[in-house]
C-alpha cells in the first residue's frame, strides 16, 4: 500500500494529513476511499497522536507514511506536525472517520488553484449514516460569538453553489502551505475544537480567502475521537477556546460594540448547557479562557487591517442572520417531521 501513496513526481500538488487519535476503525474505510480516488498523484501522510489502540502498529504494517507523536497533542499539535513535514504547495486535512468521494482531491486542488488568495477550500460534508443531509457546507461566526457549521442537518442539495466562508471546516478542507509561513500555523494552545475557525479568521485578517467548493464530497462521521455530540471534555474546551478566539483576532473596538451580543450568546449558551448538565464545564471552560488568555499571541496589527475588520463585523451581522434562519428552518423541518 505504501507506494500508492507516498507519489512524489514533478505534478505532486498535495500532501493529504490524517490526524489518528485512536481511531483504528475509521483508519481502512478512509485510507481505501483514497485509493479511489481521480486523481493519484499526491502523498498521503497519517499523524498519529500517540494511539493505544493498535493503530500504530496496523500503520507500520500497512506500510503507511506516518509520523508517531508519544503523546496525544490535540488535533492542531498533530496537523501542524503533519504540515511541516509536508513538501507540496497544498495540504489537505482529513479526519480519519471520513469516507471521500473519487472526484474529491481533484475537486478541493482545482478550487484552491484559481486564485492565489485562496488560503483554504472546504468541501460539502455528508453525515456518514444519512449521506442526503449535511454534516457541514463551511464553518461561520457571528456576532454572538458563536461558531456553526453552515447547513448541518438540512439537505445537502440546498447547498450545490460555491460561495466564500467565515472559515473552512478543518474536517476536510485544503489549504495553501505557504501561508502558513506567514499567519502562523493552527494554535496549539486550543487542543481541540475552534482551531479551524481561529485560522480562518486570521487568515481573513490577513486578506486571504476562504471558500466552499461543494462539488468536493466527503461523508463524515463525526466525534469519531471524543466519541459524542457533548461532554465534559468538549464543553469545557469549546468554553475556553470561545475566549481565545475573540482575544486574539477582534480588536478592542469590535469587542465592545459586539459586547451585548457575545453577553447573550454566553447567557444563552450556559442556559443551554445547563439544562443538558454540563453549566459547570461551561462555567469552568469560559474562566479558564479568561485567565488564561493573556499567555497567547494576537493577531498582529499591520496596514490594510481596519478595513478587513469592518468588512468581517459585516459578516458577522450576515453570520447570525444565517444562523437563525438555518436554525428556524431546521426547528421548522423536525415539527413537520413529528406531525
């Protein structure tokens, strides 16, 4: 298996990164799909983040081109690792519980090859069990501070024109490897969680793009490695990285003419996760972000930046519109559903 995917000709473009943690079930499935896939010439390489399941062993025997972390960094330690020991002007995280459809890396390195602003593409995400509806179609943000996944849960079809994004969904989108140099790599600080929208975000900052290419198909699982919707562990993490993310990209200005809103959102988040049980995670996750914070790096300050920030604060206004109009619609779809 090794030599289909270790190509490394004068036409090699990407370096497809698979971060394990674990998941040894999902490793063949997601593995055979690229072997399936239109287009051969690119190099797959497995980021294992120090695994107990047998996953390490399956990949030397397989003969799969993998980097052995000897402890679990979260999912930014693993991709950056994968990142730098890449050689290609493209990389291409993939989640290890995805399946990708044949005509997905041919479709993810013609969109991010027509413009050279493009840092990153996302593709059309499928839910792995009900492949008709989506699981994500680009991530977005808004001016409550809250981060959603673009279309989840309501028919995939809806979502067949490529448009920009807030950010692309790390789960299975391409990236352009130069700018990495420039921006920084994905914050090692998060662990899990938020870090795509972070990137995405400073790269917006930056003045580079981010797209929705939904020709790309992949279908996903789903908290394939921390195994459910929400937990201690997810709610806590999501609670400080909420924090991280607004410190470092959105300047003093913006955070206070968004604060009653990023308030509500915290509000109604901790009303939401206290009815499931989890308000003190929550509780605990946002004042870790608090006192925390100061230790990372912003976003540096350079010409051209105050424009982009009002062009961003636009989006978020358009984000949450968004947001609640997908949220109504699917409310909408699930009360017909139970008629």
């Amino acid at each position: 298996m090794n030599h289909r995917f270790n190509r490394n000709g004068p036409e090699t473009r990407t370096t497809i990164i698979i971060p394990n943690y674990n998941g040894l079930s999902f490793l063949g499935p997601c593995l055979e799909s690229l072997k399936q896939q239109t287009v051969h010439d690119f190099k797959v390489l497995v980021v294992d983040n120090g695994s107990t399941d047998g996953s390490v062993q399956w990949l030397r025997e397989q003969g799969i081109p993998s980097i052995f972390l000897d402890h679990n960094t979260g999912f930014p330690g693993a991709v950056n690792a994968g990142i730098r020991a890449a050689d290609t002007p493209y990389v291409l995280l993939l989640n290890n519980d995805t399946v990708a459809e044949p005509r997905f890396v041919e479709f993810l390195e013609r969109a991010i090859g027509r413009s050279e602003t493009i840092f990153s593409v996302s593709s059309r995400v499928l839910q792995m069990h009900r492949p008709e509806l989506l699981d994500d179609a680009g991530d977005m943000f808004s001016v409550m501070g809250w981060a959603y996944q673009r279309g989840v849960g309501r028919e995939m079809k809806r979502y067949d024109r490529p448009c920009r994004i807030f950010s692309a969904c790390a789960a299975a989108a391409i990236y352009r490897r130069e700018v990495f140099e420039k921006i920084g790599y994905f914050d090692e600080a998060h662990f899990a969680y938020l870090e795509d929208i972070d990137i995405g975000y400073r790269a917006r900052l930056f003045g580079y793009d981010n797209v929705y290419c939904p020709e790309a198909l992949v279908r996903h699982v789903g908290s394939g490695t921390s195994g459910s919707k929400y937990n201690s562990f997810k709610v806590r993490l999501a609670a400080r990285n909420q924090i991280y993310l607004l410190y470092k990209n959105m300047p003093l200005w913006q955070l206070m003419a968004n604060g009653p809103f990023l308030a509500a959102g915290i509000a109604v988040k901790y009303l939401f996760f206290k009815k499931l049980g989890f308000e003190k995670e929550y509780r605990q996750g946002l004042f870790e972000g608090l006192k925390t914070a100061k230790s990372l790096q912003k976003t540096p300050v350079f010409p051209g930046r105050f424009k982009r920030e009002l062009t961003i604060q636009m989006e978020l206004i358009a984000g949450t519109v968004i947001y609640i109009y997908e949220l109504s619609r699917r409310k909408l779809c699930q009360t017909a559903g139970n008629l």
